[in-house]
C-alpha cells in the first residue's frame, strides 16, 4: 500500500483507504483556471500555462462539488493528529477555503508562496501574479498536530519561520521533459517547497498522501525525507515519468530529516541522578556565589531554614522572590572542583551520559 503510485481517479482511489490512515496530505488539485485561446510572449512564441482537460470543469458549481468530494476523503483519511497541505492560486483558493471550513477543517496557517522568477504579465494589463496561496488545515479545532517548530526555524537560518516563503517557481534541470524535450507537466512544483511542507509538519515513516500526483514531487520529497508515500494521479504518461523520477530518489538521512532540533529533553528525575551518582544526598545547593544554602535530601528534596521543601519554591525562598516558585534548575548550584556549578548542566551532563550508553 505504501511507496506507491496509484494510476486512476483520486476521489474513487481515496475512497479504498482506510479512515484515519495518513499523517500528512499535500493537495495540488485543479485551479480551474477558466482560460481560452492562446497566449503569446512579446517576442511572439507561445506561453504554455495551465489549460490541460484536467483542469475543466462546467462551472464554478461543479468545481465546488468535486472539491468538497475529495476534501471530505482527505479529512476521513487523516489521522487525527494529522494535517493537510493545499495550494492554489486566486481562481481557486477562496473556493476550496471556503469548502474546508464548511467541512469543519480548521485553518492553522495560510502561507503565501512568493515566487521569486514569475511568470510576467506578457499583456501588462494587470498586476504580475507572482505568488499561491497555501491552506494548512487540520481535522478540527484544538486538534494536535504535528508542528517541528525549531526545525522551521533552523531552516529559516535561526529566525522562526513565517507565513511568506520565497521560491523559485520549478525549471531547469529541475523540471521533468518528455522525449522530445518539451516540459511535461504545467504545473509542477519546486522540491524546495515540498521538501519544507513534509520537513516541519510529519515525521520520520510517517505516511503522506498527494491526492493530486502529477510529477510526483511530493513523493521525491516524502521520500528523500524518510517518509512512505501514497499519490494518485490520473494521467498514465504522469505516473510513468513520475516513477522514473522516484528511481532516482533515494532517503537522505539528516537532522533536518529526524527533526532532531525538536527532539524533547529526556526525562530524568532527581532521585534517578542521585541514585546514579550525579548528585549527593547531604551536599549543599548554593546560588551562583557559591554559599552554602540548602542540602539535598535522599529523596531529591531540600532541607532549607529547617523546612523541607521541593528544589522549585526552595528557589523562591532562597532568592527572596514573591513568587511561590520558580524554575530551580535556573536557580541552584552545586560545587564541583571548587566552582559553582549550575544544576541544569549537571543534568545536561547526565543526559549526555545516558544517550551515549543507548
Ligand atoms: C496541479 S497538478 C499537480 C502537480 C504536482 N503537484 C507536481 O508537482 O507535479 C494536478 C494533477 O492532478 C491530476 N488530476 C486532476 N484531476 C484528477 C482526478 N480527478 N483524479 C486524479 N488525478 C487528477 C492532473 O492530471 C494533474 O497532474
């Protein structure tokens, strides 16, 4: 079922998944872009957009409908914890926005793509469209999905991540031929782009659908990430060449990959550290100049003043605050080869300890 292309109409293939099998859909549907007759650059040759049979539908009524079709699959499909992706331009966003919340998705975020190479506006009649629109949604409010928030941010050079990215639309060696050289897919999608959807929002084997195949560039991504992948497309010469081009893909293991920056701290408890030999029952827990304050109890707990208190309101205490607690890995140290030394990289040290022995 996983790691293939499924060669046929995307609302009937859908409707053979089970519920709530896939983490990660990413849609590319039809924009029903409405044009007609031919377009021409300045210097006279022909400009091939997108007006495939793929993309006609009889009117706006009618495109709605199969959208709400396949929109409903996508959500009975999902996980719970799982999300979609779904990019369109102006022709179709508001409808298929529209049509998501109708079936109760909930908007996390709509992300403008901002093509940095776009196509001109050959006429100059109008504004240049130089970006789409990208709905991420998920089953339903308060929904818990999966979001590598550090991972955005490594990828955006350490500042968090928002809502405008900047690609270069597909071309060069990037974009797919046929064999007599000419593009083979109007409407495909730059890898780069892909390649941070499945990055931030799945895991590593996690399962990702494209309900939409065309080039297959979701699955290049999903599978250059480590992810399974399912994509549907019904255009034989699209999965044949699509195919092809997964041949050549193969897993890159990484920390974008892992999403290792995102990776929660191992839970480690005082007793444990004591019982292991970081910690002494009986020694002192000073503050940062190194004063004797309070002393560590057996079972991780501190004798201050002649109380015995949890490490977090002995913090407050010790450092004469209003509030009741406060965080005493931020607060306590420990003397080690004379020096005071933070508890937290005591625990760091532990940690490290314990992931090296696994
Ligand atoms: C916008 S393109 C997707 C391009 C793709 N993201 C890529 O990077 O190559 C939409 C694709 O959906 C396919 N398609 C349209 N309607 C379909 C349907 N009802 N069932 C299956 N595939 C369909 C078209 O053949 C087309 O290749």
């Amino acid at each position: 079922m996983y790691n293939t292309i499924i060669n046929g109409e995307t609302i009937h293939e859908m409707q053979q998944l089970p519920d709530k099998s896939i983490d990660l859909i990413f849609a590319d549907p039809p924009y029903f872009m409405q044009t007609n007759g031919i377009l021409n650059r300045p210097e006279g040759t022909e400009f091939h957009g997108c007006n495939d049979d793929w993309d006609k539908f009889t009117s706006l009524s009618d495109y709605a409908l199969f959208s709400c079709k396949w929109l409903a699959e996508c959500r009975r499909l999902l996980k719970p914890s799982g999300s979609v992706w779904v990019i369109g331009s102006m022709q179709c966003i508001y409808t298929l926005g529209n049509v998501m919340q109708g079936l109760g998705f909930w908007f996390i975020n709509d992300i403008i793509w901002q093509k940095s190479n776009p196509t001109p506006n050959f006429t100059g009649s109008r504004l240049n469209n130089s970006h789409e629109t990208l709905l991420w949604a998920v089953k339903y409010k308060h929904a818990k999905f999966t979001f590598h928030y550090k991972t955005a941010k490594h990828l955006n050079g350490g500042r968090q991540l928002g809502s405008v990215w900047t690609f270069p639309v597909c071309s060069g060696n990037e974009r797919l031929r046929d064999s007599e050289g000419r593009k083979l897919h109007n409407t495909q999608k730059p890898l780069a782009l892909l390649e941070r959807i499945i990055a931030i929002s799945s895991n590593l084997g996690d399962v990702v659908l494209d309900p939409f195949g065309g080039t297959m560039t979701t699955a290049a991504a999903a599978k250059k990430l480590g992810r399974k992948f399912i994509m549907i497309e019904r255009e034989k010469t699209y999965c044949e060449y699509g195919q092809r081009r997964l041949e050549e893909v193969s897993f890159e293991d990484s920390d974008i990959a892992r999403a290792v920056f995102d990776r929660k701290p191992l839970r480690v408890t005082m007793q444990e550290m004591i019982r292991e030999g970081a910690f002494t029952a009986g020694e002192w827990f000073t503050l940062k100049d190194g004063k004797p304050r309070a002393q560590l109890q057996p079972d991780g707990k501190l004798l201050y003043d002649g109380e015995i208190l949890d490490m977090h309101s002995c913090a407050a205490k010790a450092r004469n605050v209003k509030a009741k607690r406060l965080n005493g890995f931020d607060v306590w140290h420990v003397i080690r080869q004379g020096k005071a030394v933070s508890i937290s990289e005591v625990r760091e040290n532990f940690r490290a300890g314990l992931a090296r022995e696994n």
